[in-house]
C-alpha cells in the first residue's frame, strides 16, 4: 500500500492546493503595497510642486518624476 497523499478515497474531497488559495492574496497585497507607493510618490510631488512652482532654481523638478 502506498501512502502517497495525492490519492483519495471515495467520498472524501481532495486537500487543496496551498498556493491556489494564497494566490488572491499575495495579488491582493503586492496591488496594495504598490497602491501605497504611488500615493506616497504624488503625495511628495504635490508637496513639492509649490517648491518647483515658486523657485527658478529648482523649476526643472517637474520633469524629474518622469525620470
């Protein structure tokens, strides 16, 4: 007899696949992780954006979140 964890006997319902079920949330947290960072970055453009607009000196600013 084997003991292979594959085979189910009649009527029982084969064990899930872990990364089937990890899968939605693993998704789920890298689309909220990188949710974060984006509303980080405007957040500091928005901040800085008063710098660049008042400033000759650093007026190029606005084309460095572009880079």
């Amino acid at each position: 007899m084997t003991t292979d964890s594959a085979i189910s006997l009649p009527g029982e319902s084969p064990a899930p696949i872990p990364s089937a079920q990890t899968a939605p949330i693993a998704r789920s947290l890298g689309l909220l992780a990188a949710g974060v960072l984006i509303l980080l970055w405007v957040y500091a453009v928005y901040r800085l954006g008063t710098l660049w607009y008042s400033s000759q000196d650093y007026a190029y600013g606005w084309f460095v979140p572009l880079l």
